[in-house]
C-alpha cells in the first residue's frame, strides 16, 4: 500500500545516525542552542523576523491565541472568524481560552476561505478576529482577504501547518497575517517527529510568546527584555526567574527536536519543490475525470501540496473510490472535514453560531479525499495514485 507518510523525517537513516551521536555527546537535552538555531533558521528561511519554536503544531495555535489576548489585542468574547474547513486545534483554543468562534464557510475549488466568503460572514457577525486556514497547500485571494482585514480593524493570523513553501504573489503563505502557526509533525512537509513554531514579524508579540511558551516567565527572553521586565515589575533578584508575568503554559520543545529541525532545513527547498512536481503529475488526472469537481490553483505561483486532494460529485463516487483505494492507497478525509459537524463544536458553540450554513465545506465532509503526497513516493507509487484515481 501507499502509504501517506514513509519516514519519521527525510533522510531518516542519515537523520537518526546523526541523532544519535547528538545524544551521547551534548550536555544538555532541554531547551536550548538547538532550538534557538532552529528559530534563527526557520525565521529567514520564512522570510519573517521572528520564529518561536513550541512543542506542536497545535501548541503554536493555543499559543498565539493566548499572546493575543495576554496583550489585548483580542478579549474574552470576542468574535473569532475561522475556515470552517479545518482542524480541531485551530478552533479549541478558541473555546478554551473564552472567545466566539465564528466558521467561514470556503470555495469548493480551491478548499480556502475567499474574500468573498469573508465578507459575507463579516457582515452578519462583529468579528474581531480571523484564524485562516491554509489548506493543503492552496489559498484563496488571501491579499484580498488581508485588505479587508485592515480596513475593519480584524486582526488576521494563519494556520500555514499545512502550506509549507506555498508561495502566491511572491509571498510565502504565513506571511499575510500578524503571525502565523507551522507543525513539524512527523506526517507533515518538515518533520521534528513532534513540533510546531509561531512566525511574526511583531517584536512585542515574539516577547509574548516566549512567555506563553514557557510559564509566563522570562527565562528565555534576550537579556535587555529580561531588565526591561524586571525592573517594570520591581521582581526582586533572588525571585527574577521565578516572576510569572502572564498567563502561560509549558509549551517548550526539547533540544532532539531543535537537532532534527536543523538537519531537515538543509532539506526544506528539495521537500516544497519535490511535493510540488508530484502535486503537478497526480491534479492532472483528477483534472481529467469528470467524476471530480476541478481544482483551481493557477493563481498559485508555488504549491507546496500537504497531500492530494479529491472532491467526488456525490458520495457515491466517493465511496467508490474509497474502495478502490483499499489495500492499494492510504486515504483519509480531508483533515477535520466541516468542523461545524464536529461533536467538541456541536457541545460548545453558542447556538447562533451552530446555526450558520456551510454548504461548500459540507460538501467537502461529505464528498471529499486526500492520496499521499510525500517527497519519498516513488514513480511506481505515483503511477498506483493515479491509476486508483483515474
């Protein structure tokens, strides 16, 4: 069977000979040089000022929803617009931490919120923020969707777990917001096994979550904005490292996981292009076949595709190819699917918001697939992709 993922990381043997020499030899597993190398790295390989290295994916989400509202960008109650089409974790922290989470619903060829869709929702719900989605390596006209995000006063920040590498209009996605969150969980483009960052270009915001990330306190803040800290709050010498200035967590990633992120960015730039010629030779078969709904995507100057999706036109299709598929090619729904449908959404969300109609990303629930897509898979294997999609 084709598998969505081979490895734990590209270059595993290599990656893990290397590991373990790291072990035996460095003093020092928490926290620390190889981690702050990795957010140095991530940071100019994204093109942003600053990188702050958590422990998932979904940790970067809680994270920088709380560093909003620790500053006041955001506060309780506040409306929060997200693509209705994603995963758990980007909508939980919203419930937990006591905003309104808003769904958005997305285009049916491109699996993104447009800003169309945005402003039809922006219209019947205040929003003071949006949480956008980055599906599977596409995006609608995210430009677009940030012009109006200015002109209404939403602060917008991304999920770009999944868009690694994607580039539109010359800019990476997880560049358009205030910040944006990545996963370097072991299915996804760049692997830490388990890891996940915060990228911004807003300094204040960076300094917020290195204490999200790590209790509230100051430990790993440069020393100019430790004094800075300390002296605003008179912390007492002996209890410096022990002041808790704001809300956090324990969110810290460990030096393996800073190790093995150095080692696969020197991969980062073969793993994007590798996904995007894959991408390129399996969409033209789904292209081809009438039985799914087309895909637009040429608006998209580099598509860094987390895995290759499929919209059947009925269930039926769909269940079918499902059966094709079987014992030959791993597929799954396309992420968390329409999260409205969702029983954690259903229990918590207001009843207003429950509500509200989705019908793209209810198709997609119902109808929807992805095949593997990983720079590991052999011509073999993408030929088997195609033939069970064709």
């Amino acid at each position: 069977m084709v598998k969505l993922m081979k490895s734990a990381f590209f270059e595993e043997e290599k990656t893990k000979k290397e590991l373990v020499d790291f072990i035996l030899t460095t003093p020092q597993l928490s926290f620390g040089p190889q981690c702050e190398q990795f957010e140095t790295t991530f940071a100019s390989w994204q093109g942003r000022k600053e990188c702050v290295f958590v422990n998932s994916g979904s940790s970067a989400n809680l994270a920088i929803v709380q560093a909003l509202l620790n500053l006041g960008k955001l506060k309780k109650g506040d409306m929060i617009g997200f693509s209705a089409l994603t995963w758990s974790t980007n909508v939980m922290p919203l419930i937990e931490i006591g905003l309104v989470p808003v769904p958005i619903d997305v285009e049916l060829d491109t699996l993104n919120i447009s800003s169309k869709k945005f402003a039809e929702r922006l219209e019947a719900f205040p929003l003071k923020g949006l949480f956008l989605t980055n599906l599977l390596g596409f995006c609608d006209d995210i430009d677009v969707v940030r012009r109006i995000c200015e002109e209404k006063g939403v602060i917008l920040f991304e999920d770009n777990c999944e868009s690694f590498g994607t580039v539109y209009k010359g800019n990476k996605l997880g560049n358009f917001g205030i910040a944006s969150t990545f996963s370097f969980f072991v299915g996804h483009h760049l692997s830490t096994i388990e890891g996940g960052a915060v990228c911004t270009d807003d300094r204040e915001l960076a300094q917020m979550l290195r204490l999200v990330r790590a209790h509230g306190w100051d430990r790993n803040l440069k020393s100019a904005e430790q004094a800075d800290l300390r002296a605003k709050y008179a912390a007492d010498p002996f209890y410096g490292r022990y002041t808790f200035y704001d809300l956090g967590y324990n969110l810290r990633p460990t030096e393996i996981a800073g190790f093995i992120g150095n080692s696969q960015m020197l991969y980062a730039d073969t793993i994007v292009a590798t996904r995007e010629k894959n991408f390129k030779i399996m969409v033209a078969a789904v292209q081809k076949n009438e039985a799914y709904c087309p895909l637009r995507f040429d608006h998209i100057e580099l598509l860094s595709n987390f895995a290759m999706p499929v919209i059947c036109r009925d269930q039926a299709t769909r269940d079918t190819l499902v059966a094709r598929a079987a014992d030959r090619v791993e597929v799954r729904p396309i992420v968390g699917g329409d999260i409205t449908q969702q029983p954690f959404f259903k229990k918590y969300a207001p009843d207003a918001i429950r509500s509200t109609k989705n019908p793209n990303a209810d198709f997609i629930h119902a109808n929807g697939l992805y095949c593997p897509n990983n720079p590991e898979l052999t011509a073999e294997e993408i030929t088997i992709i195609i033939d069970v999609l064709a």
